[in-house]
C-alpha cells in the first residue's frame, strides 16, 4: 500500500481550494498505479494521465502566484481563451485528469466496500468495471469501450493487485483494506470538489474520445 500512503492528499480547507502545487506534486505519483492493474490496455490511461499533468503543471509554472489554486487556474484561462474555454489549455487538462483519477477512486471505494463476484471472490473485475462504467465509459466511442471491456476480464487478482500497491510486500488483506479507507479519507473530497468546481463554472464537456 506504500504506493498510495507515501503520497497522500492533504486534507481540504474549508472553502474546498484545491493548491496546484501541493496537488501536482501528490498526483504525479499515481501513474504507476494503472501498472498493477496487469494489462497493458491501461498504459494509455497512464499516458493520458501523465501528459496532463504536465500541462497543468506547465501552466502553473508560467505564473505560480496567479494560478495558485485549481480554481484560479480555470478563471485565468477562462479570461484568457474566451470562447475557446473550456476546450483548451490546463483545463482540458484536467478535465480529462479528474476522470482518470475518479477511476481509481472508484476502484478503490468498491474494494473497499466489499463488493466482489461471489463465484470468483479474489478477482476484481467487479470493482475495475464498476470504476471504468461510472468514471470513463461515457466519455469513449465504441471502440476504445471495447478494448477496455477485453482489458477488464483478465483484470488481476485480488491479493496480486493489493501486493502491487504494496511495491511487492506481502501484506493482510485487512490492512490493505484499511490502508485504502486511509487514502481515500482526503482522495474522495478532493475529486469531488473539482467535479464540483466544473460543473458550478459549466467547464464540464461531453465529447467521446
């Protein structure tokens, strides 16, 4: 699990402003968890997910003091791109980065929660079908649903997958479970209130990649 608990989002403030350097520096570390998923389908997701980053972090590095937070970021360029924005610029970027990241939360939440196929208990193709349909599907043509969908049925085992996030270690299941209810204490808000920040500005777009 040191794969999530070395890196953990810090706790939001009270008017739920999201610093884009303390988030950029957690979410850059969360790349390699697509690679414990075991198949390579992921390593666009993984892709996808870096690229952005390091365009909202390019961003933020043009004018730190300006794009301090999540939100300024989309006000500024708001201004600044006019009837191009949202298309374009860190928050595109993000846009596509929060989905990505909801996956996992996702993922995570189910197991967690305990849901599992009761014929095959150690598998959890449950769980990554239930993150990619609530956080990605919507958002792929046909084509790229059905790669995923093929990915998602040699999706790993449990015990595989909860070793992976502990580099290797093995650890009891219990704890990898606790572990997970650990980082998602801070992950969960922290994806909501940028959900929550695009829809309130009506940055949220539609389209199918």
């Amino acid at each position: 699990m040191a794969l999530l608990l070395d890196h953990q989002f810090k706790q939001l403030s009270a008017d739920k402003a999201i610093d884009t350097q303390a988030f950029l520096e957690t979410v850059s570390h969360l790349p390699p968890f697509f690679d414990c998923l075991g198949s390579a389908v992921f390593a666009p997701v993984k892709a996808d997910i870096s690229g952005n980053i390091s365009k909202i972090k390019s961003v933020y590095e043009s004018n730190p003091t300006k794009f301090k937070t999540l939100h300024s970021i989309l006000e500024g360029e708001k201004e600044m791109y006019g009837v191009e924005w949202p298309k374009i610029g860190a928050t595109l970027a993000l846009l596509w980065l929060k989905r990505g990241l909801k996956f996992i939360q996702m993922l995570l939440q189910s197991i967690a929660d305990g849901e599992r196929d009761e014929k095959n208990p150690n598998l959890i193709r449950v769980n990554a079908t239930k993150a990619y349909e609530m956080a990605l599907k919507k958002y792929h043509g046909f084509f790229v649903q059905t790669i995923f969908q093929t990915a998602l049925r040699f999706a790993p085992y449990k015990s595989d997958f909860l070793k992976s996030l502990s580099k290797g270690r093995e650890v009891k299941e219990e704890e990898c479970i606790e572990n997970i209810r650990q980082y998602l204490l801070n992950f969960t808000p922290t994806i909501d209130a940028i959900y929550e920040m695009y829809t309130k500005m009506n940055a949220e777009l539609d389209y199918k990649a």
